[in-house]
C-alpha cells in the first residue's frame, strides 16, 4: 500500500458533526481492510469558522480513498500521494 495525504476543507460545522464523520470513517474503513487504512488526521479551524482536515491514509490507490469517503460520505478536495516522510520531532500530544 501507498501513503496518501487527503485534504478535506470546511466539511464540519463542529466538533460533534466531525465526530459523527469519525465513526463512519472507521466503520466503513473496517470493510476496506485489504484496501485502506486511517493513520492520523489533522484537524483544521477553517476561515469559514468550519472544520476541516488533512488526514494519512495507507490505500492500495487513490479509487480505494474515494471509494471510503462515499462510503462513510465523507469529502475529498485532494488526494496527494506521499514520496518520503521526513521526521524532525513526534507529533506532539493532542491538546485537552
């Protein structure tokens, strides 16, 4: 599988709509096993005021992306793929 970066803008008005995208994301990623897996995802604070994110998938293609976001009917604005991962410092904790 290949490393993707999907960038999805101003897809959540809030925390809890962003949440409800979550469980369906993991829900229908549980049926892609072979094709698909959610490695992290980035939360940004759009200009709108909406919520939006930069998540890293693994997926055997970028179809395999699309085919997950209809399923858990969730947006894609761009499917980027990764060449090289560079690490300076680990992620740092989530904020509470």
């Amino acid at each position: 599988m290949d490393t993707f970066v999907i960038l999805r803008r101003s897809g959540w008005a809030d925390k809890a709509d962003l949440d409800a995208a979550g469980a369906r994301s993991t829900s229908a990623a549980e049926h892609m096993a072979a094709d698909i897996t959610w490695l992290r995802s980035y939360v940004l604070v759009e200009p709108d005021g909406r919520l939006g994110t930069v998540c890293v998938y693994q997926a055997t293609d970028p179809d395999a992306i699309r085919r997950h976001a209809n399923a858990a009917d969730l947006p894609v604005d761009e499917i980027v793929p990764v060449a090289d991962v560079v690490v300076v410092n680990a992620d740092p904790e989530p904020p509470t």
